[in-house]
C-alpha cells in the first residue's frame, strides 16, 4: 500500500489475524515524524513489511498474491475516472481531495 494514513488503517482493517500489510515508498513529508497504528492490530498480530525501495523480491512477493487471489485490493480502489481525467485524478490523488485513497485510470 501507499503510506497515507488511511490506506494503512483500512488495509490493517482488511487484513485477517496474523496476516502482512507491505508498505511500499516513502510516506509524504508531513507524515515523516511518526505513523500510528491501532491497539487492535496489535492484538490480531498483524505484520507491517515496509521498504522505502522494493527490491524485486517484494515487488515479486505482492505480484504474486494478487494473482494468486490471495489479496483484495479492491476495497482501496476509492475513485475511478475516465484517463482522459488524468490531471485531475493525479491531483485529487496527489493532494490527498475528496477522500481519496487510490485512483484508478480506465480506458474505454
């Protein structure tokens, strides 16, 4: 998942007992200081893998579980538009707007 703190929290929420979140990038500069997480994924053993730069054996790991199924990445999908909207998917997305956690281009 990206770092912003929603995507984590709601990717914590989605993952079961004793399951992995990977965090990939950096977070946003503001966010440098200090990331919270919640008491409760603490008590369902949940695992943070972070990387600041994926190597191609996390980049293969998350390929992997998405093709397998093993992963739902859907419920992060918050908006979808038409690539034609590209500037303004890249900024809402970019700044964070209208609640947005993942955007997702189509094509048609």
């Amino acid at each position: 998942v990206g770092h912003q703190g929603g995507t984590i929290d709601l990717c914590a929420r989605l993952t079961k007992t004793d399951g992995s979140v990977l965090l990939f990038g950096l977070p946003p500069a503001q966010d440098h200081d200090h990331m919270a997480i919640r008491f409760g994924d603490f008590v369902r053993n949940i695992r943070y893998v972070c990387t600041h730069s994926p190597g191609m054996e996390s980049f293969e790991l998350a390929i992997d579980l998405l093709q397998q199924g093993r992963i739902n990445v859907e419920p992060i999908f918050t908006h979808r538009l038409p690539f034609e909207q590209f500037p303004a998917a890249f900024d809402m997305a970019n700044n964070y707007r209208d609640g947005v956690i993942k955007t997702v281009l189509t094509y048609d």
